[in-house]
C-alpha cells in the first residue's frame, strides 16, 4: 500500500510537471510581449492584411495560436 501511494505520487507529478513548465512557459512569454508591446505590432500587422474582420479572426486564431504553442515549447506550428 505504502508503495502503490508512492508510485501514484510519482507518476503524478512527472506527468504534470511538463504540463506546468510549458504553462508557466506561454505565461512568460505572454507576459514579455505584452510588456515590450509585440503584440500591439503583431495586431497592427494582421490588420493590415485584411479589412474583413472575419478572415482578421482566422488569421489570429490560426497563426498566433501556432505561434503561442511554439515559442512555448509545447510543439511545432505543422499546420
């Protein structure tokens, strides 16, 4: 029993202590280009790219997103 609670604690924290560090990751950058107003440029440069507010939507959702998961360290923007 002693050891089952141990390897239950274990396999909790190692699986999400990857979770975390990319958590605190995405934060930090976030943070950083909120603070160095990137992503008041990056919005300026969307928005330069299309007047139609809908393709505006997908263009964020679709690149930023990619862009957020990568500098993050969680993946590679495939798509």
């Amino acid at each position: 029993v002693q050891n089952l609670k141990a390897s239950v604690s274990y396999g909790a924290l190692k699986g999400l202590w990857p979770i975390v560090i990319v958590i605190l990751g995405a934060i930090f950058s976030y943070n950083v280009m909120q603070a160095t107003k990137a992503l008041d440029i990056l919005r300026d440069i969307l928005a330069s790219i299309s007047e139609d507010k809908r393709i505006q939507v997908l263009l964020i959702s679709w690149c930023f997103g990619g862009f957020i998961e990568a500098a993050a360290g969680y993946g590679t923007a495939v798509a």
